[in-house]
C-alpha cells in the first residue's frame, strides 16, 4: 500500500470510528418523554369529565386546557410559570458545561392524556408531559428541553382514579 493511500484512508477511518461512537452513545440516552399509563375503574366518558374540569379550572390546577376532544379521548393542556418547586419534583434538566451557570427564569410543561375504552367499560389512561426551562444569564437566554420525573404524570392518574405503582406526592398536579 502506498503512502499516499495511506494518508487518505487514515483520516477516513478515523471520521467513521468517530460518527459510529456519537451515533451510539446517543442511542443510549434514555427518551425525554416516557409515557405513563395505568387503568381507572371508571367509565371513559366520567374521566373525561373529571379531567376536563379540572384542566378547564385554572386557579385549581394551572394548567390552560389547550384541548379537549371526547371523540378520540385526547385533552392537552399547558402550564406556564411553574414554581421551582414543582419544577424540581417534576423535571430534571441536564445543561452542557455552558449553561451550568445559568438560572431557571420560566418553566412550562405540556400534557397530553390520552383515554381509551378498555374491558367492563372500565378506562385505560396514558399521560405523557413535555418540560421545557428557560435559563437565562443577564441579557442571554436558551431554551432546554428536559426530562420528566414522572411525579406529574403519576399525579394526573391518580386524579383521575387510577391507581399506580408509586404514591402520588402531596402536592397538586
């Protein structure tokens, strides 16, 4: 082999080595949205209610109902300005080396719950929740997304009846 066709496949096999250790250290992070689930031993169309109502009175919960579709069982609703508190226990936010030293100036979460009709007219509910932080420094601000704790998620089954593997915790969703 020569010299030069050395020098070329060098760097060629070292940009592959490369791509092939990013690609799959990031297929190893775990997904940012993870979906919980769980049965309610209540008809489709009472949960809906009970949800909808909730979402629907925004000093009770804070939340802005976005939507609500009883045709295919789908309620959105978002929340905005979330105290730190219930930020801690129901995000976490991973920030690059860069961002460390930035500090959280808003927080939103969007929910998605999802109701389907099971056996006995019983009801299976998935709720998935997507955090975002605002973290600013003076004048700079960046946009993170992060991970849910599942705290939030565990809340909103448990207000609608479902009961789930971990206690719900005592502050309101």
């Amino acid at each position: 082999m020569s010299l030069k066709r050395v020098a070329i496949v060098s760097p060629l096999a070292a940009l592959v080595s490369l791509l092939l250790i990013a690609t799959s250290s990031y297929s190893l992070e775990p997904p940012r949205v993870i979906p919980h689930s769980a049965p309610v031993n209540k008809s489709v169309s009472e949960v809906f209610r009970t949800l909808k109502s909730y979402f629907a009175d925004r000093l009770e919960s804070k939340f802005i109902l976005i939507s609500a579709d009883q045709k295919t069982g789908t309620i959105v609703a978002k929340q905005t300005g979330i105290d730190s508190m219930r930020w801690r226990n129901w995000a976490a936010c991973n920030t690059d080396p860069i961002h460390m030293i930035y500090r959280l100036n808003d927080a939103m979460v969007t929910v998605t719950i999802k109701l389907d009709r099971s056996v006995h007219d019983t009801t299976f509910m998935t709720v998935t929740a997507d955090f975002q932080g605002i973290y600013g420094l003076a004048q700079d601000q960046t946009t993170i997304e992060c991970r849910s704790t599942g705290a939030l998620e565990d809340n909103l089954l448990a207000l609608a009846g479902a009961q789930t593997s971990t206690a719900p915790t005592t502050q309101a969703p």
